[in-house]
C-alpha cells in the first residue's frame, strides 16, 4: 500500500510527542471535513463512497463550532486519562463489573485473550455510559465510578453530547444516500433513550522491545458508529481485497493520527442495517511505530449504538441496500451488544477469534453458533 503524504504545517503537528515515523505505510483513509458536510452535496457523497469501500475515514473537525467544541473536550479527557490511572489496578478493579454480567466500567490489563495462541491484551480500558451521565436510565440501576469522573462530569457529558450530534449527523447523510425514509437511521438511535452508547478511556503502556505484541485483538465494532482519537500510531486495519494491489495478499497497515481530526468507523449494526452494503473493517492495536513506542498511549473513543430494543435486521423503505438472500437471526441491540462485549473479554485459549466475530454471509452479520 501506498504511504500517505500529509503535508507538515504546525497544526498538524503532536508537539509534545515523537512524530509518527515518514517511512511508515499508513492506511489510505478519506480524509472528510465537518464543516463542508454541511453544506458541500460532493463531501456528503465522499462520506457514503468511505463508508462503502473501507468504512473508516478521518473526520477535519476544525472550523466548525461542534467539531472544535470537540476537539476541546478531548483534549481535557486526553489530560483527565493520566488522573484515572493513577489510581492504580488494585483501586480500578473495584470498578471491574463483568462479575455482574455487564461491560460498564473498568476493564483490567491482561484480562482479555487477543489471539489463538492465548496471548493476553496490553492494555486497560474504562467504560463510561452514556445513559448514567446523561440520566437516562434509572439511577438505581447505576454503578459506582472514581471520584475523578464524577469532577470531570461536565466535559464528559459535553464530550458525549456533541459526539451523539456529530453521529446524528452523519446518519442523516447515510439515510439520505441510502434513499431510505427520513429520519431513518436516526430515529434508532436517539440520544434521550436507553442504549449501550458509551465513552472509553484506553491506556497501553509501552511494552518491551524485545516482546512488543498486539495490545488489543483484531476485531471489528459490533455498534454503529465510533468516534476516535488518538495522538500515537499503534491502530492498524486490514484493508479489504478491492483496496489491495493486484496479486498482493492485503497487510496490516498503520492509520496514522492526526490533529485537528478524529478517526470515524462503521460497526456491525450498521452492515446489518444495510445488509452488507457498508462496512464495518477489521482492526488491531498494536506497539506505536519508531520512537512512539516508547510512550505511554492513550485513547478516548465514542461508541454510538442503537437504541436497546432496536432489532438489529435490514432495513425496509430503500431501494438502494440489497435483498436478503438468507433469513436473518433476530436479536435487539441490547442483547447483541452485551453478548459480543462480554464474549470478547472472555475468549479461551484454542478458540479462533472467527468462532467470536461477527460472520458474514453475502454481507450480512450473523451470530456466531460458539457462544
């Protein structure tokens, strides 16, 4: 694959970090602009044309008002991140709850098997949900989370808000070019209902350069749609054959971080919705390149998902998303979501990652009959 050629200005620039290496491949994502979707008809089709081909995309949020809003609350939870952690393992644990068969909260180093070898994941992540923060579920339904979340509720809730706007968004240019009624795509996933929306906060220390491994397993997403930001490289995709070269096998390439933009990607429920017309792609994460992987790595993520008792299956009123050539299995958002969630965290030695990730049949995401 091609390497990306980014044009070095200074606001395209981590100052503060090693840059990413220039002789690193990286992957060719479409680079969109927030603020030309709004009113450029061509940028709204570069959008649909992204979410077909690879189904990710970089996402420009500067110029515009939520997108610089958002860029600014990210930059506050990327500073609030080293402040979670600090607490230590022993401390985050007690916010571990998948002994209670749910995926909210803290989610410890080395707990999650990534591959068939039974190598353990590298990194440690907490979950933050959507409708605790936003009050939409019943408090007494909610769990305890550090102290520290609760002082930085309002950028959290800030960062949630606009991120849920910016999705919004982008599915009502979806709905549009999938010449699907309006409202369509939206109205499954409306902010004021319950739903396993969330915010993760990811953290990867450096590991030894004698033993640098995956630190978190190849997968796709299993919701909607995912807002990302990162400042090192370690994410890699593995693009599809119709992105590869002729006569080469498609390889895991790195996507390289920029500022000023977000990294956007498709999950299953949207191939569902569309019976295989979008994609939602394979990806990993792995050690930085160069000197980044010396440094500590962080990631703040959106996940935006439908509503809870969305049943996830194609959709009707379009002429544009392809017939179903086989009978669908009916499962809601909410339980599909929990399952893959949890099953992730819970992979055992010997069993292919394939026996846990969505399956696909002429396109469509089926469950997996290993559960």
């Amino acid at each position: 694959m091609a390497t990306e050629t980014i044009t070095q200005t200074s606001n395209l620039i981590f100052s503060s970090l090693p840059p990413f290496p220039s002789t690193v491949p990286t992957a060719p994502l479409h680079r969109l602009s927030l603020q030309k979707l709004r009113t450029d008809p061509e940028e709204s089709d570069r959008l649909v044309s992204s979410s077909k081909d690879l189904g990710f995309f970089y996402f420009d949020l500067r110029g515009d008002d939520e997108g610089e809003s958002l860029l600014q609350d990210a930059d506050k939870l990327f500073s609030m991140a080293p402040k979670l952690y600090d607490l230590g393992r022993e401390e985050l644990s007690k916010y571990d709850y998948k002994s209670k068969g749910s995926y909210v909260g803290y989610k410890g180093f080395g707990s999650a098997v990534v591959d068939e070898q039974g190598n353990l994941d590298r990194n440690e992540f907490y979950n933050i949900p959507k409708d605790e923060f936003l009050g939409i579920s019943p408090s007494s339904s909610w769990f305890a989370h550090p102290q520290v979340l609760h002082d930085h509720k309002d950028v959290i809730v800030s960062y949630m808000n606009t991120s849920h706007s910016i999705v919004t968004l982008i599915l009502q240019h979806l709905t549009k070019n999938l010449h699907l009624p309006p409202g369509t795509l939206t109205s499954l996933h409306r902010k004021s209902h319950p739903s396993g929306d969330q915010v993760r906060l990811v953290k990867s220390p450096p590991q030894p350069p004698s033993d640098q491994r995956t630190a978190l397993g190849k997968h796709t997403d299993f919701g909607s749609i995912t807002i990302l930001f990162n400042r090192l490289g370690g994410l890699q995709i593995l693009p599809p054959p119709s992105l590869t070269p002729a006569g080469q096998e498609p390889q895991w390439t790195y996507v390289k971080p920029l500022p000023g933009h977000c990294i956007v990607n498709l999950g299953d429920a949207m191939v569902k919705f569309t019976n295989g017309l979008l994609r939602s792609n394979i990806h990993r994460v792995v050690s930085p390149p160069g000197e980044q992987a010396k440094e500590t790595r962080y990631s703040l993520v959106y996940f935006a998902r439908p509503e809870d008792d969305i049943i996830l299956r194609r959709l009707e009123g379009s002429d544009v998303i392809p017939e179903l050539e086989v009978e669908e299995e009916a499962m809601s958002s909410k339980e599909w979501i929990k399952l893959q969630a949890m099953r992730l965290r819970n992979i055992k030695p010997g069993i292919s990652l394939q026996d846990i990730l969505p399956k696909r049949n002429s396109g469509v995401t089926t469950l997996s009959s290993k559960l």
